[in-house]
C-alpha cells in the first residue's frame, strides 16, 4: 500500500513504455487475505521478479507470502531483483 500508487505504478509504468510486459496486481486487498491463484501463477510464468520493499512491507503477512512465492520460483530460475 505504501508505494502501491506511487514508485511501484511509476516502475510499472515505465517498463510497460520500454515494451516490457509486467503484471501488476492492482486489486485491492483487505489485510489478511491470502495470496490469489493469479498472482502466484504470474509469478511462475515470469522470467524476472522485481520485489519492492517498502517501510511497511514486512508487516504485510499478503507481502511476505508473494515473497515466499517468489523466493520458491527463484530455486528453479527465476531472477529476482
């Protein structure tokens, strides 16, 4: 949430422009709530992951379960920046 609408829709943005096809999740999430089927499928289909940590982003058990999926993909070769 707190770099949702700001550095992280910039970056999205700017790759999109570059010609870079990126997921976003722009749902809105209620605190809480797991980790959806779609995102964890984005991630495994991706080549690269770019995680973006934030002031509060450890405090966000949604966060840290995408980052747990994205840790998991990168054992078989996905890179993560």
């Amino acid at each position: 949430e707190d770099s949702r609408y700001n550095f992280t829709a910039n970056l999205f943005k700017a790759l999109s422009d570059k010609g870079i096809h990126s997921f976003f999740d722009d749902d809105k999430l209620e605190s809480g709530e797991e980790i959806t089927a779609t995102l964890v499928k984005a991630i495994e289909e991706s080549r690269i992951a770019i995680v973006v940590l934030s002031p509060n982003y450890a405090s966000s058990s949604f966060c840290l379960d995408e980052l747990a999926t994205i840790l998991h993909c990168k054992t078989k070769g996905l890179l993560v920046i």
